[in-house]
C-alpha cells in the first residue's frame, strides 16, 4: 500500500512528543492510517531538520532514541530527495521562504500526496493540497 499523506517536520515531531497537539482532522486521518495500517511518508528532509532541533537544543529528546523510534515505527516510510524532487524545489523559486518547507511542499508533489501541516504558508501558498 502506498502512502496519501506526508506529515511535515512538526507534525512529525508532534506525533512524538505531543499528540494532543494535532487538529481534530489531522488526528482523525493518523489514527485512521494507523487503525488501517497505511503507511505515512515523511521527507528525508525532516530528518536533516529534526537532527538539528536536537544538536541545537530546540528539541529535547535523544537523537538515538527518536530516531530508533522513527527507524522501527513500520507505518512510517521515508521519501528520499531525487534528481525530480530538486527540480520541482527549483521550481518554486520563492514562493516559500524556507528551503525545508520547500523540499517537503515538492516532495509532496512529486508524490502526488496531501500534506498535513499547520504550517500556515504551506497552507496559503496553495501549492499543494493540506491537511490543516
């Protein structure tokens, strides 16, 4: 079965720490793929920006640990960065200021995937469609 959403860095993180978090259809479509065992993409990229949330101390967890977490966690599958997902950020110019936040929007794209995000400039810019 093939992923139909990519959780963005935070939402990620969110689904690490703090669930609770999460808007009622953001928790209503995770809980659904877990129940039904679909797996959820997530960027490559957000492992990069998660890495450094931790090395910097914004994000209080070990980075073994979170990513063992991640790495034995079978629903979620990881989007590695290609030659057509750098064309797509390329792309964009600078519609979004953030090259992770761009990354994450084309890889979503590439993929044909619904991003669920409360990243309020994903979500204006209209690019793909979000999960709010």
């Amino acid at each position: 079965m093939l992923p139909r959403f990519l959780l963005d860095t935070h939402i990620l993180v969110r689904w690490l720490i703090e669930a609770k978090r999460f808007s009622r259809e953001q928790l209503r479509l995770i809980e659904g793929a877990v129940r039904r065992n679909e797996p959820l993409a997530l960027s490559a990229i957000s492992l990069i920006e998660i890495a450094g949330l931790i090395s910097l101390g914004k994000l209080r967890l070990r980075i073994e640990e979170a990513f063992a977490d991640l790495q034995s966690n079978s629903l979620l599958h990881v989007l590695p960065l290609t030659y057509e997902i750098a064309l797509e950020v390329a792309s964009l110019g600078r519609v979004l200021p953030d090259p992770a936040d761009r990354t994450i929007v084309a890889t979503a794209r590439v993929h044909r995937l619904r991003l669920i995000t409360s990243g309020r400039r994903i979500a204006e810019c209209g690019l793909v469609p979000v999960v709010e």
